[in-house]
C-alpha cells in the first residue's frame, strides 16, 4: 500500500533557511511519492487509508551520507590514536575478519537490525574488500527496505598483506565480478569507494575510472581528514597540486559522476574551488572529525558557497549510527571551531543541520529528504512522550530538543518510498 494521508506535526527543511512545521497537519502520499503537506486536508483525499500519528513529530528520514558497515563492531572503543595509527591498529584487523563469511553474517546482521531500528532512510556504506562479505551487506540492507549505495572496498597499497588486493589487475577483475553480481538488488546500489589515496595506486585509480565509465558508476571516498595524511598523499603524488587532484586526474572526481568524499577538514581554497565546480557532496562527520582529534571542518563555508553537504556517522571513528547525535555534535563542533578557530565562521544552527541530514545529503539519491511535492515518499515517525517535560512544548522546541535527546527507541514508524519498514509503541 503505497497510497496513504498521514496525520501528525510535519517538519521538513525547503532550504538551508527555511524550516517548514505544519501542526496538526496532513502528507499525503501516492505510489511512493509525496504530494503534498495540508493543514486542512482537501476532499477527494479523504477516501485514502489513513495513519493517525496525532501529537507525533513526522520528519522525512536521514541520510548518513558516510558510514563503514564492517567497523561497527568496534564503536566506541579504541579512540586513542589519530587517523593512520588508528586505521593500524583497530581498524585493518577489524576488516580483515570479514574474510571469514560467519562473521561477516553475524556481524552485518547486528549493523543491518541497529541501522534498521534507527531515523536513516538512506546511506552510502563502506564494506570491505571482500566481495562475499559486500554482497552479503548488500543482502541485508536490500531485505531490511533501506535504500543504500554499497561499496566494495579498494585498496592495493601501504596496506597490511592480509587486507591488501594482489595487484590493480586482480582489484579491476574482483570490483567488476562485484559490480555485476550486486546488479540484482532493488533497493541498494553499488558505489566505487578507493579507501582514500594513500592506499590505492595510480594503476588501480585508471582501472577504477575505466568501471565509472563503462557501469556510469557513483564514487565515494575520503578528502583531506588529517594533516599527516594529506602530506602523504603529497609525497605519493608529486604531480598534484592538493590532494583532491589525485582523485580528479582519473575523473573520479565529480566530473559527471555523483561523488562524496568524506570530511574535507584541511581542505585549501583551490580544492574547495574544485569540490563546488565538480558538484562533489561533502560528508561531513563531526564525531569522527573530533574523536580522530582530525580537526573540525569548516561547514559554515560550504554551505555559504552552495555546496553539497550531508551529515555522516562515520562508524566507528564516530561511535553512534544516530544521525540526531552527528546533527548536535555539527553544531557543538561548530561553536568550538567559531570559538577557537576561525570567527569569520558563525556556528551551525538546528535550521541547517536539520537540512543537512535530510535534503541536503538525501539530494545524493535525488529528490529525497524532504515532503515537497515530488519527493520520494521517506518518513519517520518520533514519539517523545517519554522524555517527560513540565509545560507544553511547540512543535519547534520539541524538534530541536530530539536532536540532543532523541533515542531509537522513540521512532515508532518508518517508511522508505511509500513503504512501512516497521511499526511499534514506544516503551519507557
Ligand atoms: N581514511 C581511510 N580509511 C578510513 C576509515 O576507515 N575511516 C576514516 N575516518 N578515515 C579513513
Ligand atoms: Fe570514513
């Protein structure tokens, strides 16, 4: 049933400025597309099946624009390290498991049910090398309903041998044998994901580039996280100007192909130049920028030159898969870059991270994220009579305090495109 009017208190984003809220109002959708937002709802919808969420708070669902399914397993420990002795030390061996399908069926099943039970509708996911494990993830997130760009990770140097494809020739085989088998998903899509420069070689980054052109395939990777690693990249690319080149010279850079990269912390003004000209979307991962002590990136300013920028959990330099905790974190770390960094640069306001989290990085999937006409129908529905307050909040107030309090366990309904991935009562 894909043909339904939902009732409750409707909050969307139109733009960055402008933040829509219609109290005891009505969306209606029709094949999985919205149609409109009413506050009085009009005749000749009134014979459509109808879901009475009065006195809930109905947004359009997030988008984590930047997550890795394999590291969820060590979330929230081993934070001790900054990115390259992280990635050494926790992270490789952690991937490396997933050679071992057992594990990877128990893992991804526990990421598959939490991602699930959570506010995201939409993500574009990190896997491994492996190609069983990958089509697996893919599996389960195609099954749960979630619509989700999946990568099989590319990665054939200064990487450990027991997390490290052969050579680009064995990477080219493998990713394109990938690319073929995950073409028969519905809801999940495959996606190029290089790890980032340091670990994928000139050869593999012309292979990468003949598959984007010959499956016109989306690419996901990570821009300018750490100081250590942009100035290696300098040393491995000595050709290039700034880092984002290395990816641009083998158009893997927007260049007519949705990309994301992932932070763009220390990124220079000539790279900023060329993430706006390219349409490349910014991830932009505020627990991991601060747990990984990367640094806080300069959101206010992307936004300020009309970039594309989304919100991403970056599991598991960032520990949370709640794309409300990445929302709070944006504005904290906003005001402390304000504070301690750069005052040309105001902080993030609940207006523009509420944007990022669903139209701006849902624009990755096209006309999601938000309930404008003609959107794809994606909604999650909060109950938050368990966060007990003494005086009646408006709908506003009661928004921006689920941004820092929301749990999922106050979800109690979502949908992706017109269908219902589940239904529950909230519980104390
Ligand atoms: N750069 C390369 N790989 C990774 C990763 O797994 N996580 C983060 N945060 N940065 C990376
Ligand atoms: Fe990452």
């Amino acid at each position: 049933m894909r043909k339904f009017v939902i009732k409750g208190n409707i909050c969307y984003s139109k733009s960055i400025n402008e933040l829509c809220i219609t109290q005891d109002g009505y969306v209606v959708c029709e094949d999985g597309i919205c149609t409109g937002v009413y506050k009085k709802l009009p005749e000749h919808y009134e014979i459509l099946p109808f879901y009475d969420y009065t006195d809930k708070i109905i947004i359009p669902g997030f988008t984590d624009l930047h997550i890795h399914a394999p590291q969820y397993p060590f979330r929230g420990f081993g934070m001790d390290l900054e990115l390259i002795g992280w990635l050494n030390a926790h992270t490789f061996p952690e991937e490396a498991k997933y050679s071992d399908i057992e594990y990877a069926q128990n893992a991804y099943s526990i990421f598959t049910t939490d991602l699930l039970n959570s506010a995201t509708t939409r993500a574009c996911v990190f896997g491994t090398i492996h190609i069983p494990a990958t089509i697996l993830l893919m599996e389960k997130l195609d099954n749960a309903g979630i619509k989700a760009y999946v990568g099989k990770v590319n990665m054939d140097r200064n990487s450990p041998e027991y997390l490290c494809e052969k050579n680009a020739e064995q990477a080219f085989k493998d990713t394109e044998q990938w690319i073929k088998d995950s073409a028969r998903f519905e809801n999940v899509k495959p996606i190029l994901t290089p790890r980032f420069i340091p670990a994928c070689s000139d050869s593999l980054m012309e292979k990468l580039s003949v598959l984007q052109k010959k499956y016109q395939l989306p690419v996901q990777s990570h821009l300018s996280e750490n100081t250590e690693e942009i100035q290696w990249v300098k040393e491995l690319c000595p050709g290039t100007a700034f880092y984002g080149e290395a990816y641009n010279k083998y158009g893997l850079f927007g260049n007519g192909f949705p990309a994301i990269m992932a932070h763009c912390i220390h990124s220079n003004e000539d790279e900023i130049n060329l993430i706006k000209e390219q349409n490349v979307f910014v991830a932009h991962c505020p627990e991991s920028n601060t747990n990984l002590s990367s640094g806080i990136a300069p959101i206010r300013a992307y936004l300020n030159l009309g970039i594309n920028t989304g919100l991403g959990t970056d599991i598991a330099a960032g520990s949370s898969l709640s794309v409300f905790k990445a929302m709070a974190m944006a504005i904290q770390c906003s005001k402390l870059r304000w504070r301690l960094q750069d005052q040309s640069l105001a902080p993030l306001g609940i207006k523009e991270v509420f944007y990022m989290a669903t139209k701006g990085g849902g624009k990755f999937f096209g006309k999601t994220g938000s309930f404008e006409k003609g959107y794809e129908f994606d909604a999650v529905i909060i109950d938050d009579s368990t966060i007990k307050h003494p005086y009646k909040l408006n709908t506003m107030e009661r928004l921006e305090r689920l941004v820092y309090l929301a749990e999922d366990k106050n979800i109690v309904a979502k949908f992706v495109n017109g269908k219902k991935l589940f239904e529950r009562t909230v519980s104390n």
